[in-house]
C-alpha cells in the first residue's frame, strides 16, 4: 500500500500471496538389542529438523512402519531397520528422509553346571572310567571345551585345578567355572611271607620284604 504524497497520488493496492512450504523432517531408526530366540522388539524412530519448539506431540500424527529381516531364529549378529512412512502425517511436515538403524541379535545364554565328582585320586583312567564328573547344559546337547588351569588336557598330577566349562556355539554362549582336586592315590604296604619259626641264633639275619601297590620303594626300619 502507497498513501503518495504532494507529488505523488496514492498507488492502487497489490496483493501478493506467500506460500508457506512445509518444512522437511528427516525420520530416524533407533538402535536396538535382542538376544537370540526373543521377538524383535518394538521399533521406534526420532525425528530430526523440527523448528525450535515444534516435537513429534502435536505437530505430528500416526507411527511410522518398519522393516527387518531379523525372525526369532536369525542368527546372532546385525539387521538393518529400515523406518517408513507407515500412518504419519502432518500439516506442517514433509518426511523428507528415512535413515536406518540397526538391531544387535546377541548370543543366548545357556546354562552350564558340573554334575558329580570335584574330587578324585591320582591315576584314574579317563579312557576306562570315562570323566569323574559330568557336564549339564540348558539347551541340552551344546558343544562345549574344559580346560583345568587353562589346558584342555585332562589332568593326571594330584592338585588343584580350576576347572572352566564354556560353550562353544553359533547361537548360545556361556560357562562355569570350578575347582576340582586331584588327591594323591592310596596305596597298601605288603610284607613278603616269613618262615614260621627261626633258630633263635639266626634272628639277627632274618631277611624282610615289602612291596608298596603303587610300585614305589618302601623302606624298612
């Protein structure tokens, strides 16, 4: 509008009309974590671009949709989650871009304990007597390593041994950790048969023996 002056009359009035465009709004995926077997859990996005004041409450309606390849059974390790328009809508927003996030599928945890004997005597024969103790897992049927101070081999030396079970698997993971003892075997001292009777003169050179069931000298005194 020109009201003009003394030199100039008044200019008739020009309407003009502004568009104000919606403002674009970028939808993002949150991360999320599960463990192996589990449902995927509920998705849920943020939004980013928001003019200062402005939130998803109250300038926004509806949820967005999402899309993962993740099932209860997909193997541990990472999905993409890929955020779409689903039911949003807005008077004052455009939804502009969708950015994705990711879902961490984690190893289960198994169960482990040891059943039976922590403790045995020195010389027991794995190959005949098969282990002292027994391993027990939930799920049944895992693959698992023992190790008794850090080797997988079976220990034969009396001591003490920190024994570990874990879980080896693509799906489970877990362990348990114990001592077992290895005690020093028994053994039994036996003496040679002696004569009945000894002329009493010849008791000085009287000659004894003794065996040890373990093979080991036994020394006489």
């Amino acid at each position: 509008q020109q009201v003009g002056n003394a030199s100039f009359s008044a200019a008739s009035n020009v309407i003009q009309t502004l568009t104000v465009a919606k403002r674009n709004l970028w939808v993002i995926a949150e991360n999320k974590t599960r463990v192996y077997g589990q449902a995927n859990p509920t998705f849920t996005a943020t939004y980013s671009n928001f003019v200062s004041g402005d939130s998803a409450f109250g300038s926004l309606s509806g949820f967005p949709g999402f899309d993962c390849a993740a099932t209860p059974t997909s193997a541990p390790g990472t999905y993409t989650i890929t955020p779409k328009i689903g039911s949003l809508a807005s008077s004052k927003y455009n939804f502009f871009a969708f950015n994705d996030g990711t879902l961490t599928v984690n190893k289960q945890l198994a169960a482990v304990t040891l059943d039976g004997g922590i403790e045995w005597y020195y010389g027991w024969d794995v190959s005949t007597r098969g282990m002292p103790f027994s391993v027990k897992l939930h799920p049944a049927g895992l693959s698992y390593v023992i190790t008794y101070n850090g080797s997988t081999n079976f220990p034969t030396a009396p001591g003490t041994y920190t024994t570990v079970v874990t879980v080896v698997d693509d799906n489970y993971r877990g362990s348990y950790t114990n001592t077992v003892i290895i005690q020093p075997a028994p053994q039994k001292i036996t003496f040679a048969p002696l004569a009945s009777t000894f002329p009493l003169k010849q008791l000085t050179n009287v000659a004894v023996s003794a065996t040890a069931s373990s093979g080991l000298p036994v020394t006489l005194s």
